[in-house]
C-alpha cells in the first residue's frame, strides 16, 4: 500500500507541477488581459448582482437566484481544506505560502468569469429552472459531446463520491476528537464513528431528496452563518495579538519573496505550496463552480460570471486568510505538525480548550455544506449523461452509502487518487474554455455597453447571432432604466 501511495504521489505531483498549473495560470493571465482586469475594476458589480431577483421555473416556482447559485459553489468551495490545506501548506512552505494563495486567486478569479459566463451561456432549461456547467458547453459550444461526457464522469467520481467520502471522514473525525476530548479518553468508542456516519447520512437525506431548491436554500442559510463565526472567530484571535499583525504581515511578504526564511522553506516551496493549496480551496479553472453558476436565473451571463468570480476572493481572500492568520499569530513551529491540528493547537493557544468544540462545530458545517454542494455538482453532470429519471434515485442512494463509508473508512488512497482525477478534471475543462474563452469576453463588453446605457443588462442570443448551440436565451424581459 505504502508504495502504491508514493507512485501516485509521485504522478499528482508531476502532473500537476507541468500541466495543470501551468495552464490555469497561463489563462488566468490570459483573461485577466483580454477582460480588462474584470476581477479588479468590477468588485462592485460582483456583489451588486448578487441581489437580482430570479423568474419564475416551469414548475410555476422561483428559480434558483444568483446569490444562491453563488452559495452552491461556495458551500462546495468552503470545506476542510480551508482549514487543514491551509494549514498544511504554511506548515511546509512557511508564510510565504498564504501571499501566492492571494497572488493566485487575484489571477484566476478572471478564469472563474470565464468558466462560469459560459456555463450560463450554454445552459439548458428543466423543471426547476436550468442546469448547466462544462459538460454543456463542451457539448454545444465545441460540438464534443464525447468531451463533456469524459469531464462528466470524471466530476462525478471526483465530487459525488471521491470528495463526499473525505469530508464524511473529516466530520467524523473532528466529533471523535471533540468528545474524546471532553471525556478524557485516549480514543473514540468503536461505536462512534459508525453512528456519526448514520446520523450525516439522516441529515442529508433530507436535504438532496428535496432537490436542487433545497440544496440552494441550505447553503443560502449555512453558508453567510458559517462564514460570519469563522471570521468572528479570526477576528478575536487576531484581536488578542494585534501587536503581532506587522510582523505576520512582514514574515507573509518577506518569506514569499525570499527576503528571509521562515522554518526552513524555500521560496520554491512556499510558491508551489501556496498555489496548489490555493487552487484547491477557490477551485477557479476547475470545472466545478460553473456546474452552480449555471442554475441561476439572471438576464445576463456575465452577472454571474461577476459572482462565481466573487466567490474566489470569498473564499481565499476571506476564509483561507481567517485561518492563516489564526496560525500566523500563534508563532507555530513550522514542519512539527500539519493539516487541521495545527489550526486546532493555534486556537487552544490564545481562546483556551473549549475552542476545540467550537472548531468542531465550524468543521462540521464547512464539511456538510460541502458534501450538499459535491452531490449537486454529481447529479447535473449525471443528467447531462442520461435523461433517465430513475438513475437520479439510485445516484442519490449510492452517494449516501459513500458518505456513510467515508466516516468509517481511512481515506489517504481515496485523497490520493481524487488529486489526480481533479487535476484531469481542471485540463479537460480548460481545453475547452480556452477556445470559448472570447465569447466570455464579448458577453462582458455587451454587458458593460448596456450598464453605460444606464440598463439592467439583458441578454438574448441575437446579440450574438453568430454563435451557435445556445439553447436558452430566446426571450427578452421588460428593459427597464437602471436605479442610480
């Protein structure tokens, strides 16, 4: 087993070192040219159309909103690597790792506008309103249904079960450790981990049988709720060692930069740390985000490409610099201890014992959130595979099998594996936003055009009359003159 896992280590780390950073940064910065700087100069349109009222679905009922489709993703994005990636990539690249996951998420939040403008150019109509996400555009943008059907199974694997498995043994290990903790035992009772794994599997039942309306509106509840008492939580930590703050900020740069090394890393180190945990966490040029992207009911592509492209700095900017900063002003040991436990020993530091409990709980939610956004992406990919209603059940009832596997099982191969089917997942989708990329960037001249008009921007296909496979976007709602 030990040598299978090296192999594979060794094949994640070539591939993604040669190919799959590579070309995320690569068009990051390509974007980033050709948009003018979107992710800069448009912060407030981000968050402005976030608050666009959606249509009514054919079902008679509201279709999903941009701001819950931002919260699907982000309950994806938000999970346990905000915590242990984090923390493992300061723990072996110093703090120098945190200012390229900044560098990075300021670069492919344009790549995020790109992939998910197109997942709402191409979407398709279904009762609940619309699906869509690379699989589509790969299939009515590049006329290569046999490409979007690879990405679809390689997602499904990846975040339905691969990914889902992770966060269940992530929760189920955080609980154990709490109630150990509280007890006084050396370890868990056999019966734990078990009964963890039923109860995760009760709870999001009743969430993922109740369909993507559901999922939307927990994430649209969980998501604002988490984010606001881990950030309370950074806050007070930072508060307590405000003294402290120049200094991190110093040692963040400085070891970044190669002006001094902290722990023993190299800049090297601290570079490939930073980006790879980075691209982890924000999950830009992935294929993933545009999968929730595409759900939303907005008049204009390019207002959720401005949100999916929000998300990215919520996610690395906000959560990931939460927890760095937890870390940074604890004075860690860098290279003696990794992953969620040197977040968990950080907050022991400066809050006392029973901020253990209370990371418990913040793992949960970020873990839970996470597996509600991983099966959603599962299920619209699936049903770009087969319009067979029946699969859908039976996909719903395997997923929560994984999840009860995944709270009782050791999952370093299961990690292993979902690395490398996650960097091929990134290349397949980059293969084809790389050709479509120009029609993200006259969706946001449109777009730009109509606000200089003083317009809500509305989009119909005969804006754009030469392109061909766009199946929805045939009807234009009443123009109205935008608010001052």
């Amino acid at each position: 087993m030990d040598t299978l896992m090296d192999a594979i280590g060794e094949v994640n780390d070539v591939f993604w070192t040669y190919l799959v950073i590579p070309l995320l940064v690569l068009l990051g910065l390509y974007f980033t040219v050709r948009t003018g700087g979107v992710q800069f100069r448009m912060i407030p349109e981000m968050i402005r159309n976030l608050k666009d009222t959606p249509e009514r679905a054919d079902d008679g009922k509201r279709a999903i909103s941009s701001f819950q489709a931002f919260a699907i993703s982000a309950a994806a994005r938000i999970g346990t690597g905000n915590i242990a990636g984090v923390a493992l990539a300061i723990a072996i690249g110093g703090p120098g790792a945190v200012f390229w996951m900044w560098v990075m998420a300021l670069i492919v939040s344009a790549l995020a506008f790109a992939e998910s403008a197109l997942a709402q150019l191409y979407k398709v109509r279904d009762r609940a309103g619309y699906r869509g996400g690379p699989a589509y555009y790969m299939q009515y943008g590049l006329n290569a249904r046999w490409l979007g059907v690879i990405f679809a199974v390689v997602i499904i694997f990846t975040f339905g079960f691969t990914f889902n498995m992770v966060q269940a043994n992530s929760i189920a290990d955080v609980i154990s450790t709490s109630v150990t903790t509280a007890s006084g035992s050396e370890e868990a009772a056999g019966w734990l981990a078990p009964a963890i794994g039923i109860a995760l599997v009760a709870l999001v039942a009743i969430v993922v049988f109740g369909g993507v309306r559901r999922i939307a509106h927990v994430a649209q509840m969980t998501v604002p709720f988490m984010a606001l008492i881990y950030l309370l939580l950074g806050l007070v930590v930072v508060g307590m060692n405000l003294e402290q703050v120049p200094a991190v900020f110093g040692d963040i740069v400085g070891s970044a930069l190669g002006f001094e090394q902290v722990g023993g890393a190299a800049v090297g180190t601290a570079i490939m740390q930073g980006i790879r945990r980075g691209l982890f966490s924000n999950e830009a040029g992935m294929g993933s985000a545009p999968n929730a992207g595409a759900t939303a009911a907005v008049s204009h592509p390019a207002k959720q490409g401005l949100a999916q492209s929000f998300g990215v700095y919520f996610d690395t900017l906000v959560v990931c610099s939460v927890t760095a900063f937890i870390i940074l002003v604890s004075d860690p040991t860098y290279g003696e201890e990794a992953g969620a436990s040197l977040t968990q020993n950080s907050l022991e530091a400066n809050l006392g014992s029973w901020s253990l409990h209370l990371l418990t709980f913040i793992v949960f939610l970020l873990a839970f959130t996470s597996v509600l956004g991983n099966f959603y992406y599962g299920e619209a990919n699936l049903r770009f595979l087969t319009d067979d209603a029946r699969v859908i059940p039976v996909f719903r009832v395997v997923v929560l099998g994984m999840l009860f596997l995944g709270s009782v099982a050791s999952l370093d191969l299961v990690w292993s594996i979902a690395d490398v089917t996650m960097g091929l997942m990134a290349v397949v989708n980059l293969v084809a936003v790389a050709p479509l990329g120009m029609l993200a960037v006259r969706l946001l001249k449109d777009y730009q055009q109509q606000r200089r008009d003083g317009l809500d921007p509305v989009f119909t296909r005969d804006r754009l009359p030469d392109v061909r496979g766009v199946q929805c976007w045939d009807t234009e709602p009443e123009r109205v003159p935008e608010r001052s």
